[in-house]
C-alpha cells in the first residue's frame, strides 16, 4: 500500500493561485540617496524611473487538490539492477522478484505506477502486503514514500530486454524506470 496522498486533505473545489500582472511600486529614497523597495518587491534600476515590483498573484476559483499535485516532485528513479527473464522451456513460466525502485515520492497514494511492457506485472509492496517474509518488509528496507517503492515483478519469457515501468501522478509529473533483463532458467532443484 503506498503512502497517503499529500494533497487528499485538500477540497476539490476552491480558490487556487494564478498568475496575474505585475505589481509596481515607486521606490523609497533613503537618507544615503540609495533606493530601497518594500518586503518581496525586487528593484528594478534599468527602467528610466527606478521601480520597485514583484510578479501578480490571483486567486481563481480551481481544484487545489490538483494545483498541489502538479507541484509534486517525481522522480528520477536510479539505475536499477539487471534482473531475469525465463526462457520459454523453463518451468513455471515466470520469474517473480521483489524489486527495489528509489527516486524522490515514488511511494506516495498520488502515484500511480504501471508496467508499459509487455510479459510484466507490477505489483506494489506495502507494510500489510500478503506472501512477504518480515525482511522483505518497506520498513525493513528502509524503504519510505518519499524516496522508495517496492514492487513485486513477474517476468514472462514475453518480456522485452528492457522493462519499463512509468510512474505518474495525475495532473502532474512522470518519470519512467528502465530495467534490464537477461534470458536465465534457474534449476528448480537448486542443482548447478
């Protein structure tokens, strides 16, 4: 299960932030002949009279729960090891590993994740996940929402000699995870 959302707490309808003009302000002269604008205003000595501005802001009514989700960071996700892929005689007919995938909210409930190859399914990790052994645990890893997901592949002999998996979070950023594989068919005996 993922992490919760950092913007659910947000109503859907509201007022948001939008870009408006700017706003200007003559500057103040001091007692050393040197200017000086008020607090967030920048002063601007190229113009022919110096001013003082600072960039608009206006409130429209919008959907706050997406404003904060388009200034969600994501991503990028580092280099991930090189994992198998069955060969199409070998028993079974899927490799299935838990992975570890780090990058900046990649956990978080705003992002979704899907595998865009084909032979893969992905599945996300979490705390109360079934089938995991207490080392394989997020929290054992190390492993928190804002900076890593663990999931669970199972690779086909279907699957390309790249996988890759997208991650997006609605109204906002993607970022996409590429992970090798090699054709491999372990013994199922442990026998080499």
């Amino acid at each position: 299960m993922a992490a919760p959302s950092l913007c659910a707490h947000l109503p859907e309808k509201g007022s948001v932030a939008a870009a408006a003009p700017r706003e200007s302000v003559a500057a103040k002269p001091r007692a050393d002949r040197s200017l000086i604008c008020p607090p967030g205003f920048v002063l601007e000595a190229s113009a022919r009279v110096p001013v003082c501005t600072r960039p608009g802001q206006a409130q429209v009514a919008g959907d706050p729960r997406a404003a904060c989700r388009a200034t969600l960071a994501l991503g990028p996700v580092a280099p991930v090891t090189l994992q198998w892929r069955p060969t199409r005689s070998c028993p079974g007919g899927a490799i299935t590993t838990v992975v570890r995938l780090e990058g900046a909210n990649l956990a978080l409930a705003d992002v979704d994740l899907a595998s865009e190859s084909p032979g893969v399914k992905v599945e996300t990790l979490g705390e109360e996940s079934k089938g995991l052994k207490a080392a394989e645990r997020p929290s054992a890893q190390s492993c928190f929402a804002h900076q890593c997901r663990l999931v669970r592949l199972s690779i086909s002999a279907d699957a390309p000699d790249d996988v890759l998996l997208r991650f997006s979070i609605k109204d906002g950023a993607s970022s996409t995870a590429r992970i090798p594989v090699i054709t491999h068919c372990p013994d199922p005996l442990g026998k080499r």
